[in-house]
C-alpha cells in the first residue's frame, strides 16, 4: 500500500439507515421537508463517493507544501460556505472505521481539516419531536455540499482531497474535532466546543498538504463541568448513555449503547434529548463556565 495513505486499524462503525425512520409519527408539514432534504442529501453522498473513486484512481506520490496564505484562503472559503468551525489535525488510523457506511471510503491522506456547522438552536428545543430530528438531517446535506464545494475548491488549487460526508462518513470525527482542539468530548458522546455546545454536526477532508497551520490551544473547562452534570445521562429516556465510558481494546472510549439510542432515535425520527438538555446548548459556554 501507498505510505502516504492512511487506513483503518479496525474501528467498527454504525449506519443511520433513514429507510427506518418512523415516518407515521410526521405531520404534513414535516414531511414536505422531509421530502425536500432526503434528496439533497442523497445527492451529497453520491458526488462523495463519486469523486473519491476518481481521487484514488491517482494515487498521490507526494505531500505538498502548503503556505500560510493557502490555509487562510481555505478558512475564508469554508466560512462563505456555512462552516461555523473549522480546524486541523493529522489524520490517526485508530480513529478511522473500517467500513464507510456512506461513501465506502476506505483510504485517507495524511492531514485533515475538520468542519463544523451549526443545528438551529430553535430546532433543537423541540426535541424529540421530528422537528429536531430533521435538523440534523438538514445539516447532514448542508454540510455533505459544503465539505464537497470545499473538497471540490482545494482540487482547483492542484492539491488533492477526500471529502467525507458528514452521514456516516469514514473517520470518528468527534476525537478528530478534539485532536485539532475544536473542542471536548462530552458523555454523551458528541463534540462540545465553545461556539455552538454540543449542537454542531461535523465532516473532514483529508488532504495531501503540510504543515497544517497550528491550532489555538484553548483551555476548555468543558469536562470539568459535565463530571458535575450528567444530565444526559438522567434524562436520557433509553438510558443508553453510560455513567463511565467503556474502554475497548483499541483504546477507543464509548460512551453510548448504541443499539438503545438507534432504536429510539429510528422511532421518533431522531432524537437529540442529550443536545437540547445540556447546559452548553441551553445558556452557552460562558454562563455555564461562570457557575463553576
């Protein structure tokens, strides 16, 4: 194999499969949304898949140098694009699954920028209606266009890049966010930064450029506060949410019992109970941080 590709080391991962979301409990309304998203999102996923079967047809003989300037134009290009947070982080095979459930992606570059972009806060607060549950999967294809615009964008520049879909996708990318210290990993399982909570879904592309530019090193008091909390894990209606995470062989922590949540989540058309009851959601990183 190429050295400079990157693979899994065996990381096993979960479809969401939106054939088996419970469409008799959505109102008129809900489903002509529904309606209009599954498309647009679907068509994310194809180009996706699409244009990395064209990336790996050429196999890469070189990382390239990358200035200054370069990473600076891609920021102010993600920013038009929607992207709310944006960092950098080489790509760690012990993070990457070994299916792809999405875009059956199998192989990475060596660096990687990580995308975030932001679930309306209004939404969020109806949950578990179906209001919330379609937000995620309004930001799933918001977000599958951007990171392929973006993808697309890098390849007019002459480097090469992988776009990976923020449904399913080919990486972990919660501990991909944290490693480019977007944030910190909350009990529940998802990314918690300062912008947005918990109450951001993320994508990555993997690109063949270095150095990345350096990450601010923020001190996050995130973890400090949720050992305090846990009310993810006392509201969560399924108790899928452990009170210590798992350790598997791998090393890799788990945090959620996903044959609970996924079996909840299907049936009120996703969930998102854990991001509307976090503090971090609620009234924001600065008041909760001021409780302390």
């Amino acid at each position: 194999m190429n050295k400079l590709l990157k693979k899994s080391r065996g990381l096993k991962s979960r479809l969401i499969d939106i054939n088996k979301f419970n469409q008799g409990i959505l109102k008129s309304n809900i489903v002509e949304k529904f309606s209009k998203i599954i498309p647009k999102m679907i068509a994310s996923v194809i180009k996706a898949k699409r244009d990395y079967k064209k990336e790996i047809k050429t196999p890469i003989d070189e990382i390239k140098l990358a200035s200054k300037e370069f990473w600076q134009e891609i920021i102010e290009k993600a920013t038009a694009l929607g992207v709310g947070i944006i960092g950098f982080a080489s790509v760690d095979e012990n993070l990457i699954f070994e299916k792809d459930q999405s875009t059956d992606i199998k192989f990475l570059y060596e660096n990687a920028i990580i995308l975030g972009m932001e679930m309306r806060y209004e939404s969020i607060e109806k949950a578990p209606e179906p209001e919330a549950g379609l937000e995620s999967l309004r930001i799933y294809a918001e977000l599958g266009v951007a990171t392929n615009k973006l993808a697309d964008f890098i390849r007019s520049k002459d480097y090469k890049a992988i776009a990976c879909h923020p449904l399913g996708g080919p990486i972990l990318y919660p501990a991909m966010a944290v490693k480019a210290n977007l944030g910190v990993m909350g009990r529940q399982g998802l990314l918690i930064t300062k912008k947005y909570g918990p109450r951001q879904r993320l994508s990555m592309i993997a690109i063949n450029a270095s150095p990345l530019p350096e990450n601010l090193l923020e001190d996050f008091k995130i973890s400090e506060f949720c050992e305090k909390c846990g009310k993810c894990i006392e509201l969560c209606p399924v108790n899928a949410i452990f009170d210590k995470p798992l350790i598997k062989e791998n090393g890799i922590l788990t945090r959620i019992d996903g044959s609970k949540c996924f079996e909840y989540f299907y049936e009120y058309t996703g969930c998102s109970l854990c991001i509307k009851v976090c503090p971090f959601h609620k009234i924001g990183y600065d008041k909760v941080i001021s409780k302390l």
